[in-house]
C-alpha cells in the first residue's frame, strides 16, 4: 500500500465529489457544497487552507433516493451510514472510494476508506421553542451515540479518577441499548417533520443550530472550488452567517490548526 499525502487526499476527495455532482444531475437530484466546504469556496475558492475534508448538503428527499440509487450504480465508491449499514455508527452520510483505506486517528482506530460526507436537511417546525427541543434532543443523542460506541474503560481525555469511574458506568449503562438505538432515535427525531410542509428547513444531524427558509437551498448558484464550479444555494450568505457568524473573518492563528487526524492509503 502507499500512503496518501495531503495533495493526493484532496485529489481523491475532488474525483468523489465530481462523481457524486455527476451522478446528482443525471438523476435530477439536488446536492451542494455545505459546511466548511461552503464557507472554503466563498472565502478561499478552494479547501480551508488548514483543512482537508469536504461536506456536501441535501435535502432529506433527495438524500434518501440518494442513499437508495448510489450504491446500485457504482462499484468503486459506496454510500454508508448508519440508515443502511448495520456496523456503522455515522447517522449522516459518507461517500467512500474504495480503492483507498483511511483509519481515524491511526491504525487503532476506524477502518474507512478515503471519504466526503453528506449531510441532509430536514424540515423544521415553525416555532422557535419547538427547533431548540429538537436540537437538544439531538445533542443529548450524539452523546449518547458516542458513549454507545466508545470502549467501556477507555480513559476520558480530561478529568482525574472519579471522572473516569462516572465515565465508564455512563458507558456500560448505554451497552443495555441495542448497538444503533441512538442514531435510529436521532433520525427519528429529525424526521419529526418530515411530512409537514413548514417552509423551512434545520441541520438536525450535524453540529449546527441552524434553521432556514428551505428555498434558500432549494436553488443553485455556482461556486469556485479548486479550479472547479460546484453548485451551491443561493442563499449561501444566509446560511453560512448562520453556521459561522462573521464567515469572511479569519480565526486566530492559534485556530486554523486541522481537526481531523488519520491514516490513509492506496490499495496496490
């Protein structure tokens, strides 16, 4: 196997994208440049300069003929999540290439392959009170999905003897649930409602608090992205204030540090 450097990750990453976007519109599909990926295009033209992932966004019916239709049409790159994979513990979506294999944060860890991930929108309710229940809902089950899939002894990164006693009993406790009883629950709750046409739309998997008009991602615009034109929303100002506050403003030195820490490599 030869390892993957940071300018080939991103290569690899770019031809996900390309099939993905291609197989998108041939099957009238919406999906767009989202999150950091968003924010890299409209501020950089390209990847966040410390970063080196990608995320895309649909809405849920798009996302779910997706989740449906990819895999039967391709060989090479596979659509995972937790909805359709019972060993997967993602409750959004990953496209993967499978001629790669990527372990997060190293070998010790999980086994992937070389990946973007999707995120989808689902509808939201109208009333303020009732999008902070959900989100707190949601996060009350990250955690819990998190716990559920942690090894029982494994040390916390912060805390001294007590917090690693009340840790491990947390975690032993969640192991009562079956193995994806909390990334069903999180879908569930952000399909609440999904058969209600409320006019707007919440990021209910990711790690945003963020509602907005859904025709502010129901049409396309295009965006720059390393020499590429992606679609993104129009409303993409909007939502990107929403995810990032004051977007164009670079973070402190100190921040603009990557997150993400792995292993990956080409299959001979």
């Amino acid at each position: 196997m030869k390892e993957i450097g940071q300018e080939r990750l991103k290569e690899i990453q770019l031809e996900i994208i390309d099939v993905v976007m291609k197989f998108c519109a041939d099957n009238g599909l919406k999906c767009w440049l989202n999150g950091g990926t968003l924010l890299g295009a409209v501020r950089h033209k390209g990847y966040i300069p410390w970063d080196d992932d990608i995320d895309l966004g649909m809405l849920r019916p798009d996302y779910d003929k997706f989740m449906a239709m990819f895999n039967e049409k391709n060989e090479r790159y596979k659509f995972v999540s937790a909805e359709i994979d019972s060993e997967s513990f993602v409750y959004f979506g990953k496209v993967l290439d499978t001629s790669t294999v990527l372990y997060e944060p190293d070998e010790k860890g999980d086994k992937l392959s070389v990946y973007i991930d999707i995120f989808v929108m689902d509808n939201a309710p109208i009333d303020e009170d009732e999008q902070k229940k959900m989100f707190r809902r949601r996060n009350i089950l990250f955690v819990c999905n998190l716990g559920r899939k942690l090894p029982i002894f494994l040390k916390p990164t912060r805390g001294g003897f007590l917090r690693r006693i009340a840790v491990s009993l947390f975690r032993a406790v969640l192991r009562v649930f079956p193995r994806h009883y909390f990334v069903k629950e999180l879908v569930k709750n952000a399909k609440r409602y999904a058969y209600q046409d409320t006019g707007f739309v919440g990021d209910f998997v990711g790690l945003h608090n963020a509602v907005i008009r859904r025709e502010r991602l129901e049409e396309m615009t295009g965006l720059d992205f390393e020499g590429r034109k992606y679609n993104a929303p129009v409303g993409y100002d909007e939502w990107l204030t929403m995810l990032y506050g004051d977007y164009m403003q670079l973070p402190p030195a100190e921040k603009r540090v990557s997150t993400h820490f792995f292993k990956a490599y080409e299959l001979d």
